[in-house]
C-alpha cells in the first residue's frame, strides 16, 4: 500500500539551497525538508505543475519519487569516484549520482532503448550533470573489460508492482509467468556486473516492485550462483521497512511504501577480493579536438568553469569528455560525452542550459533577473530590455545563481533553446 507524496531534490550548490527554495516560493510552491537526505523535499502546495515553475525548467531542482532516490544514496559512492550506471533512463538515480561523486568525479549511464535514451540525455542536460557521459547498449552486453569497475549502480527493468498508485495495472500487466524474462534479464544483468566488477567492488541492485522473485530471490542468486557477497545497507530515516520475505536477508531494504513514496527494493552485493581495476588502453574519440579559445565565442563563457577533461567537435556539436572517460573507457566503446554547444563557421555557441560554463559570478554583460515572472515571460517567447552595447548570448542569472545563456538582439533580450 503506497501513499500518494509528492517529493523532488534540489539541484544546486549548499549555498544556492536557499536561492531556490526562495524561486520555488516566490511562484506560490510549498514544501518540507525529508529526513533522509537534505537535498530531497516533500511537495505541500502546488498552485500549477511543479514540472513548469522557472526552477524545474532550468534544472535547479528535479521531480523524483523518494523511494527513487534511495539507490545512489545506499550506493553512496564519495567525491571523485568513477561510477557505472547500468539501465539508466529517464535518469533520476544518474543525476542524482553525478551530484554525489561531484566535480572530480565522473558517472557513465547506459540505455538500451533509444528513445529512453535521449530522455536521459535531455534530462542530464537539463540538470548539468557534465560530469556524465551516455552510452547505447543493452547492458547485459556491454563491451566493457571485467574487472574494470568499483562501483556499479544496477536498477533493471523490473515488474514495476511497487508503483500502483501511479500504474494501477502493473500488477495485472506482469503476472504469474509474464515475468519470467524480467527475472531472467536480470540474472543476466547480475551476471555482467559481476564480471565487470573488481574484486572488492560493490553493487546496489534495486528495483521498484514487491515481487519475491525479482527481490530476495535475486539477491540469493547473486550469492550462491555467482559468488557475491551481501553487505547490509543502513535504514534511511522516515522510511518504514518491512521484513525480507526470504531468509538470510539482514540488512536488505523491503520498502513497503506506507511511509510515502513508492514500494521498493534494495539490496548492497561486493564482490569478493580487493583488487584494483584492471584499466583498457585509453580511448580515442572519433571527433575533432577543439580549441574554443580560437574560435569566436561570447564574453560570458568561462571555460574554467568546466571539469578537467577536453573538448570535442562531432558534426558542429560540441562535446565536452571528462577526463576518466577519456582514460577508462576502451576504443572500441560508443559513447557520448557532455553536450556544452556547437561551432557554426568558426563561432562557438553556448547550449542555452550550459550553465557549466558560466562564471560563479554574473559578469557586467549577464542578466540579472530578481523577479521569477521575468524569466517566466523570457521563456514564453516575450523579450527584456537589454542595454545598446555588446551581443549575445549573454549569462542568465537569477539574483546570484547561474540559469544559463540567453540571447541578444538589439536592444532586447530574447531566449531561444536551440
């Protein structure tokens, strides 16, 4: 039984907390702290959808059952780990990773579907998670070296039973023998971890149903054929967890969804040894290494803004690649780095989201706007008064806190996401 909460995470730095609390207020949203983690709020009043207020649009803060969050947070991977996420779209627990491991570390997501994938895309774009990259693959086949990875974050396809408030027909669509090739996908998954894991590595496998096979019949699976060892993840607070239906199982998370949010399962596996892993020979990527110093580009970007790694072209798109996937990932691996803009007859382009590459502080050519009706009217298409001097695209700022880039005509600002 799950009741209806709504819950989302803020997006931001420690000190732009209160900026977007104060975005989200001033459009007439309510909200409340969660106890399990201090970035996760709990929605109290919505006076229109929160997935159109000027904070989600400009991915300062991301809608997310909290159920949902608990994978990364178990996970727990530290500042400037290399993480793998296994079956990532839409990207809830990717983005929610890439803020864990931080600026020096790096998370790659894979997805099989094609247009999931490009959801994924869209929404690291939206929230800046340039610490990614994504990648399209069936999981189960990655062409990945074993014994490459620390940390993997596993969050299969499953039956989705611990979702019915939101898909009250799951439990009627995947029944009795329906899913059986969900169970056995992620066998397969569970297998492909293992061989990709080093020895002393460790893996969160979770799902979002209640069925015994897809849960505690995994997690044994794990261990007694393929050798994991299961390690107990602690309880998060304001959760209610109900006993394993298997035994054996201390240190599982069975979340009921009584509490609020979604029903769900977690469960810690390390792989046994302590070893450390085994690198490929460094990749090289099938695009043009560029320098956006030489090209045309706006007053307004900081390119020291962006991590350490390099800068690529692939067909006028502009690509950045962080330097642990340019270090980790083999050659023959298809991959994606960050989208930051594209060069068009040697100009460089900012995307208009790429706050990554604005200054902390707005510089004399940004838009400082204090009135969240002011970017709400940008994005509908109206324009702002903008000063005679200088073009754009210019910085977008609400009070302090970076947005991202907009455009500049004339005497008017103009906002343009292409």
């Amino acid at each position: 039984m799950t009741t209806d909460l709504r819950t989302f995470r803020l997006v931001c730095s420690t000190k732009d907390v209160k900026t977007v609390e104060e975005l989200l207020r001033a459009q007439g949203f309510e909200f409340r702290p969660e106890p399990f983690y201090s970035m996760a709020r709990i929605l109290e009043k919505e006076p229109f959808p929160l997935g159109e207020s000027v904070a989600a649009r400009f991915g300062r803060i991301y809608i997310q059952d909290r159920s949902s969050m608990l994978p990364p947070l178990m996970l727990a991977p530290e500042e400037g780990d290399v993480v793998l996420d296994m079956c990532s779209a839409p990207g809830s627990k990717t983005g929610l990773l890439a803020r864990l491991v931080g600026r020096n570390g790096f998370v790659l997501a894979c997805e099989p579907s094609g247009d999931r994938l490009a959801l994924l895309r869209q929404n690291m774009r939206k929230v800046q998670a340039v610490n990614t990259a994504t990648m399209h693959y069936e999981s189960q086949k990655l062409p990945l070296p074993p014994s490459s990875w620390k940390i993997i974050q596993l969050d299969p396809p499953c039956s989705g039973w611990g979702t019915l408030n939101k898909n009250p027909k799951a439990m009627e669509v995947w029944k009795g023998e329906k899913t059986v090739p969900l169970v056995n996908l992620q066998r397969k998954l569970l297998a492909k971890a293992y061989d990709l894991l080093a020895p002393g590595g460790r893996l969160v496998y979770s799902t979002c149903t209640t069925n015994v096979q897809e849960n505690e019949e995994q997690t044994r699976f794990a261990v007694e054929e393929l050798g994991f060892e299961h390690f107990a993840l602690p309880h998060p607070e304001g959760f209610t967890i109900a006993d394993p239906l298997l035994p054996d199982m201390d240190g599982v998370l069975r979340v009921d969804g009584s509490g609020g949010g979604q029903g769900f399962y977690l469960c810690g596996l390390r792989k046994p040894g302590d070893e450390e892993p085994q690198l490929p020979e460094s990749c090289k990527p099938a695009g043009r290494k560029v320098d956006i110093k030489k090209t045309e580009f706006p007053d307004s970007v900081d390119l020291s803004a962006l991590p350490e790694g390099e800068i690529y072209e692939f067909k006028d798109k502009v690509m950045f690649l962080n330097r642990h996937a340019l270090k980790i990932l083999p050659r023959e691996l298809r991959w994606q780095g960050f989208p930051v803009g594209k060069i068009n007859r040697g100009k460089f382009k900012p995307d208009p989201f790429a706050r990554c590459l604005l200054p902390k502080k707005p510089d004399s050519t940004a838009l400082v706007i204090d009135k969240p009706q002011d970017i709400t009217n940008l994005l509908s298409g109206q324009s702002l008064p903008a000063p005679a001097k200088g073009k754009g695209p210019v910085g977008l700022y609400y009070n302090d806190m970076l947005l991202g880039f907009t455009g500049k005509k004339g005497t008017r600002y103009i906002w343009t996401d292409k």
